[in-house]
C-alpha cells in the first residue's frame, strides 16, 4: 500500500524560494519603520479627563463638622449625577472640596453643568450662615506643568529672579508654550509704616495718606500740540520711581495744616510678604513652571 506524504503548499513554496522570502521580509520591515517614523508623536499629549472641583470655606468650623454639614449634602446630591465615575471629598477645618471624576465619554462643560444643578439642589440643606456660595470648577490638566526648571546658585534672590525673567521671556516666546510661572521669587513693594501718636497728633487719617499716595503716583494724558504738519499726543508721567518721592509727598491735615509723609512715618524700599518658597540642596532657587499650550505637539 502506498503512503502518500501530506503536505502545506505555501509551506513548501517559502522553502523552495528562500530569497523571495528574504526580500519580502526585508520590504515589509522597512515600510513598518518608515511608517513608525512618521506617525505623529508626542511627550505629553492631550488629557481630556472631565474632572469637577467643587470647594466651600466656612470660617470656625471643626472638620466633623465640614462633613457633616457641608460635605455630606452636597455629596449626597452628586452621586445622582449620570456618569459619575469617581468621587472623592476632604473636609479640613473652615473649608471642605469634593473632586468629581466622570467617564472620559462625558463632554467637560456638560459634566460642570451637571455639578452647578447638583450644588443648587444641596443648598437648601447647607448652612445658612455660609460667607459664600460653593465654587464649582473643572480641572484642566492641560494647565498642569510638563517640566519645571530650577535656577539656583549662590546668589541673592534678585540675581537669580532676574535670570528667571529672562528665560521665562524666552520661553514664552516658544509658539508651544503658553506660559511659564515663576515661584519662589520676590516682589518690590514700598512700605509705608506710619507711627500711630504722630499721626493722631497731625490729625492724619490713614486715608488721608491713601489718596495722597495714590493721587501722586498717577500717569496721565495731557491733550495735544500741534508741531508743524504733526500732532503729537502729551502726557504727565507721575509714577514713583525713588522711595524719596513718597517721603516727601505733602499731606493736608483736618486743621489746615501741611505735613509730609516722611514726619509721620517710616517709608521703606522691601519686599511684598512671600507666598512661595523654593529650596535646592539648601540653596536659593528660581523654579519656572512650564505650561504647555493646548493643541500644540511637543515632540522629543
């Protein structure tokens, strides 16, 4: 009896024409690498996550009692929002904020819009007393940084500041960027400490050196003159520039009499109470948040 031998016939042509095979292999990888090579790539690309912030500050109350009060009703109201995939909630002393997380099918306006409905429903079981009403906002995760940069060096805080702002022109200036932040840096400000039993017997009010302040420090128009064929636009530029200007701006007390600011108080060139600090290796730093502008490719 004859065995007849069984065989697969694309099986056995791939053996017969190894260089065909070859060829074939080496085209199909090549096409797969250039085609890798021109999709379109990027670091950070668009995180669209409808994500609600819903905050509510009420000043003198115990974090049992934010819960309770505050966070529970309002919790309450949103977990019967269509959608919802996650919520979460902190209630700390004086303020409370619930994170609303929907399914990533939800539009981010219609899911705010849910969130307002839900809040005004939950007022009527909030505290009357409340200073304001709760803030509903969306996350954006398009203005979370996608690189910081730290400046830092043995240098004073106005040295590096000003490096900072000079990079952070640069930056800015790049069409995928939308801003740069700067943190830890500090701000000029003029400080006007007035002495209290000078002031009372100058019969000085505090705004009294308010509107003297401000009225000097003004920049404005003053019309025009013709010069020629030419009109050219005037303007008295009153801004402070020196500390001294302010110490001797004239101040006019209730009983007529002409005192200067310098009499009564203490001016002094400083710097505005700091909101944020930056540390590296124990040093001074700068740090530039860097924000990506949305619809904008960054590519690595």
């Amino acid at each position: 009896m004859e065995n007849k031998l069984k065989t697969f016939k694309p099986t056995d042509w791939a053996i017969n024409n190894k260089t065909s095979i070859l060829i074939i292999t080496a085209i199909i990888t090549l096409f797969g690498y250039s085609t890798y090579n021109s999709l379109p790539k990027e670091n950070f690309p668009e995180i669209v996550i409808p994500t609600i912030y819903v905050s509510t500050p009420y000043p003198g109350t115990s974090p049992i009692d934010m819960e309770n009060l505050v966070t529970r009703p309002i919790e309450k109201q949103i977990k019967s929002i269509n959608g919802v995939r996650k919520i979460s909630s902190n209630s700390v002393q004086d303020f409370s904020n619930v994170v609303i997380e929907f399914n990533t099918d939800v539009d981010p306006a219609e899911a705010k819009l849910r969130v307002k409905d839900a809040v005004d429903k939950a007022r009527a079981d909030l505290p009357g007393d409340l200073p304001a009403d709760p803030t509903v906002m969306e996350v954006d995760f398009s203005e979370l940084p996608v690189m910081n940069i730290n400046i830092s060096g043995d240098y004073e805080l106005d040295q590096l500041k000003t490096w900072a702002e000079e990079l952070q022109d640069e930056i800015e200036g790049l069409k995928e960027i939308t801003r740069a932040d700067l943190i830890g840096g500090l701000s000029k400000e003029v400080k006007i400490n007035v002495d209290m039993y000078k002031m009372q017997a100058a019969q000085v009010t505090m705004d009294d050196i308010q509107r003297a302040v401000s009225g000097e420090n003004i920049t404005m128009s003053a019309g025009t003159i013709e010069m020629g064929r030419m009109v050219r636009s005037l303007r008295v530029a009153g801004e402070f520039s020196k500390v001294d200007q302010i110490k001797n701006i004239v101040i006019r007390s209730m009983s007529g009499a002409q005192v200067r600011i310098s009499e009564i108080a203490e001016v002094v060139d400083s710097y505005s109470d700091r909101e944020s600090f930056a540390r590296f290796d124990g040093k001074n730093v700068i740090t530039l948040n860097v924000i990506k502008r949305s619809g904008e490719n960054l590519i690595g």
